[in-house]
C-alpha cells in the first residue's frame, strides 16, 4: 500500500511501480535518512508541535529500526517506492500511531534534499582520506627519487632536465588542490533544507537552526523553493571528482608510458599489471588504464546530471531522483581508482639509470649552455642561437654537448672555456635549478617537508 493510497482507487502498475522506485540506490541512504528524522522529531517534540512523549517514542522507534539494519536483523524491502517511504511504514509498523506523526512538518522533498547532503558529505570525508593515502604514497617516492635525474618533457619532446621526485610531486600539488575543492564543496552542502516542506515552507513553529545544529551543519537553506531543487552541491561534488579524474588520468597516461619499452623508466609490480591471452611476453598495465578510461564514465556522471537540471522548472520534479545513481557512481568509481592508484604506485620500482640516459639524450641540458653564456654576459638571445649552432653541429658530427670539443664551442663563440662542461653536466643542471618550485633535489625534499605540514 502507498503512502498515497487515499486518494487512487487501485495499486500502481507493477512494472511502473519499478520504474518509478529509487529504493534499490537511495537505501545506501539510509543511515542519514534515519539520522535526519531523528533531529526532526527531536525538534518537533521540543517545539510542541507533537508531545516530548511521542518524539521520544518515534527516537526510540527509528534507532531501533537502525541497529537493525545494521545488525541484518532488519532487511529494507526492495518492492518500497523509496528509502523514506520504507523507514515511515516500518516505524509506525513497529510504534502505531506516533509513527504516522513523523511526517509532521516535512515532505519527501525537503527529506531528500537532506538526506543526500548528509550522505555525500560523509563521502566527501572519505574521499579526502583516499586522496591523502595516495599523497603520501607520492610523497614518500618524491622523497626517494629526489635526486634521480629524468628528461622533463614538452610536446612529448625531451626539453630540461628535471627529477622524478620533482615530477611526482605535480601530481601531489594537484591533489592539494583536490582536498581543497572538496572542503569548499562542503561549505556550501552542510546546510539542512528541512523546513523547506514540499516547496512553500510549512504553518508549524519549527526551528530550523535546532535540526541542523543537532545534525551538525553550518545553517539552513535561506528559500523554500530553491531547498528542495537546488542540486547544485551534486554538481560541484560531480566536477570536483571529475577533475580529480582528470589528475590521475594523467598520470596514468604517463605510468602506461613510463612502463613502455620505449620509455622503460619503471616497472609495476605483477600484483598489479596483467598478461595476454596470446602473447607471452605481454605485461600490460591494465589497471592505469582502466583508471584512465573510468574517467569518461565519471565525465558522464556529471553530463547526466547537468543535462537533467538544466530544463526542470521550479521546484521539485521527479527528474532529480536521477542525480544519485550519477553521483553514487562517480563517488564509488573516484574512491575505487584512487586506492587501487595509489596501490600501484607504492609498489613500482623505478630504473633509475633508463631515467638517466634519456636525460643523456636529446640535448635537454642546451637552455643551461645558453645560460653559461647569459652569466658571461652575452644578451640571452645571442646565447641562444649561438647553442642552437652547437646543436646543429652535435647532430651533424654523432656528438653530444657533453662530448663535443672545446675549440668546436670556442670557433662558434669565443666566451667559451671549459666551464663549459660543469655547466651543462646534468646533475648541474638539476641542482642549479633551485627556484623555489623548482626540480633541485633540495627544492623536491622541501617541497615534501611543507606538503606534509600542510596535511597534518
Ligand atoms: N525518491 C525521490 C527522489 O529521490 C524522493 C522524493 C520523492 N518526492 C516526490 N514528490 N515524489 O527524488
């Protein structure tokens, strides 16, 4: 029987009683919907608008109801139109007519909006906590590898020489950012709509401040309307795991690269690469990959629920019951790939000396041997065409910068002298780098040391 049942003459269609059910998603809400009717019938009892007696029955009712379904004692029905509905019809199974009083005050609208900011605040939390294991699983190989020189690259070109510890530690700065855009997706989700009713508000003395404080949030929502339809913290959470995607398919992107045979700068462990059915040889890096492509289905996640907001007038229409399964989504495939990410990553080993004789490689050290000229003197432009020259005679001879003879640097320009070779050594190269966010190998370990005091 629906709640509704008074005022239709016969039961909902089976099928279309499926397709309009949320409770086979919406029930992984229900902790926060039982936590959220708590803090209302606690306030409807201190406010008079049902007896001290009756909150105190229906608190009692509803924690009950909750231990059980931890315990398994209680299974939710997976034929009820949704969480609400369900937890309703079991209290008041369980306590009579209180039960039916818990409603006072409050629509499915406003109950929903609740109880999926709670939910998903819980999950932000979660989220922060993936991301900080992940961090300190970069920043503990930032700080191993703070001194293994490797080409850095633009245009998938090799460009200046940096450390791998210095490239690493992007990554750890784009996930600081990360923590930050889910604290600030919080601000603005901790705040209760109960009070918001069906739409117009509601008659009844409530006090909106007591239900969030007992919730623990910052403050109520400010307009009735916007309350129940506001789905915009969805969204923000859905772009903040979107961008966070976005990080680690990158560098997944650069994993799957690095394993390759023609890069070959590190190798996953067996516990985390697969093989081929027909190849032998193969050991292929499924998992970056597959965290790679999960990130088109979170993209998705949140395409689908800013394509269900856009057209939906005021306030709310059944339309947004389609924003948990996207988000629920998002949030379990983001959690997913983060720890299996950071599994991965804690168990490579890295082939230093692949590293280093890429950096070897493709004059990457040619901007330090302008630079040699600059701190001589020369106007930077000079410099630089000037080592452009030695390039072109590098490749034209099979030589290096490292290997071509002095009067051969000295015939092009004569500020040359054989400071020059210290100079462009990469190790140099590297250690000279020392602004601050810079390669040095003293940059990449102070750049740990303060992003481990800043997630303290
Ligand atoms: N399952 C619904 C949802 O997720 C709950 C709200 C129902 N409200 C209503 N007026 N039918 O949106």
């Amino acid at each position: 029987m629906k709640l509704w049942a008074g005022r239709f003459k016969h039961e909902i269609d089976k099928k279309t009683n499926d397709f309009n059910s949320s409770i086979s998603f919406d029930c992984r809400m229900v902790k926060e919907d039982i936590e959220g009717s708590i803090a209302h019938a606690t306030m409807l009892g201190a406010q008079n608008i049902i007896s001290p007696k009756e909150s105190e029955k229906i608190i009692d009712g509803l924690s009950e109801i909750l231990s059980d379904i931890q315990s398994g004692k209680l299974k939710i029905d997976m034929t009820a139109e949704d969480i609400h509905t369900f937890i309703e019809g079991e209290l008041t199974a369980r306590i009579g007519d209180s039960g039916k009083r818990l409603h006072t005050a409050r629509s499915r609208n406003d109950q929903v909006a609740l109880d999926i900011r709670l939910h998903l605040l819980k999950q932000c939390d979660a989220i922060a906590d993936s991301i900080e294991q992940l961090m300190n699983v970069i920043l503990n190989k930032a700080e191993q590898y703070a001194d293994t020189v490797m080409p850095g690259y633009t245009h998938l070109q090799r460009a200046q020489p940096i450390t791998f510890g210095h490239h690493l530690m992007a990554y750890a700065s784009m996930l600081y950012r990360d923590l930050d855009r889910l604290a600030d997706c919080k601000k603005r989700m901790a705040v209760s709509p109960l009070g918001s009713g069906a739409l117009a508000g509601t008659t009844y003395p409530l006090d909106r401040e007591k239900v969030a404080e007992l919730l623990n949030l910052n403050g109520v929502t400010s307009n009735s309307l916007d309350g129940v339809s506001d789905r915009d913290f969805v969204l923000e959470l859905l772009s903040t795991i979107s961008i966070i995607m976005v990080h680690l398919s990158r560098f997944s992107e650069e994993i799957i690269m690095w394993c390759s045979w023609e890069f070959k700068f590190i190798e996953l462990d067996d516990a985390f690469s697969t093989g081929s059915s027909i190849m032998p040889q193969k050991k292929n890096p499924d998992i970056a990959e597959l965290v790679r492509g999960k990130s088109g289905r979170v993209f998705g996640d949140l395409m689908t629920l800013l394509t269900v907001m856009k057209g939906i007038p005021l306030a709310y229409n059944k339309d947004m019951q389609e924003d948990k399964e996207a988000v629920f989504d998002a949030v379990d495939t983001v959690l997913i790939c983060i720890d299996t990410f950071a599994a991965m990553l804690d168990t490579i080993t890295v082939n230093k000396e692949n590293m280093r004789n890429a950096a070897a490689k493709g004059f990457i050290n040619a901007t330090d041997c302008a630079d040699y000229l600059v701190y001589k003197g020369l106007p930077f432009r000079d410099a630089y065409k000037a080592t452009g020259t030695l390039v072109a005679t590098c490749i034209d001879k099979g030589l290096t910068l490292e290997t071509l003879p002095i009067e051969e640097y000295k015939a092009i320009c004569d500020m040359f002298d054989e400071g020059v070779y210290d100079a462009i050594s990469l190790d140099n190269c590297v250690k000279r780098r020392t602004v601050k966010g810079g390669p040095a190998p003293c940059c990449v370990l102070s750049e740990v040391k303060a992003m481990r005091e800043l997630l303290k």
